[in-house]
C-alpha cells in the first residue's frame, strides 16, 4: 500500500486553466477511487492546494503509471510524495486490504 502527499504549485498552474485543470484532477480521483486503487483521498485542512491519497496497487511501478495520468503531472505542477507501507492494523470495515 502506499501513501501519497500531493502539493499542487499553484505558481505555476495557468490561470486560465486553473478550474478545468482542477476539475479533471477530481475526475482522476474519482476514477481510481472507483477502481479501488484509491482508497481514501482528501485535501489537507492546515494546507491550501494540497492533501492525500491511501493507495493500493499491484506494485510501484503500476502506481507510477496511475499518478502519470494526473493532470499536474505532465508539467510538474505538483510535487508527488510517495510512501510504500504495509498495513498491520486494519479498521473491520476495509479489511479486505490488511497486509497488502
């Protein structure tokens, strides 16, 4: 499992792109949430422009190829920080995903 800390560069993003680009972001999300290779995903409260995922995947290189379909990617418009862990304790309702 993996987590992710995403800090977009908002110097540098288009402002006149700024919401499109921000919305496919969303539409990214959403499509891996669906998946089930984001596990949970939020924005940060103390930081702006910022905030986390909890991620499965097969392994490093098949996460890789999911954060290289973000839309900030391409460019370098955010900073990715990725962690590999192992999840030991589980919450019972997503159980499924302990140890992996």
């Amino acid at each position: 499992m993996y987590l992710i800390d995403i800090v977009l560069d908002q110097a540098n993003i288009p402002a006149d792109q700024a919401d499109e680009m921000l919305t496919t972001h969303r539409d990214w999300f959403g499509k891996y949430a669906r998946s089930g290779h984001f596990l949970i995903v939020g924005p940060y409260r103390d930081q702006a422009h910022a905030g986390i995922v909890v991620a499965q995947a097969e392994n490093r290189a098949a996460l890789d190829a999911i954060l290289a379909e973000d839309v900030y990617f391409a460019d370098r418009l955010a900073r990715y920080t990725v962690r590999e862990f192992q999840a030991n304790l589980v919450a019972e309702h997503i159980e499924q995903f302990k140890g992996q």
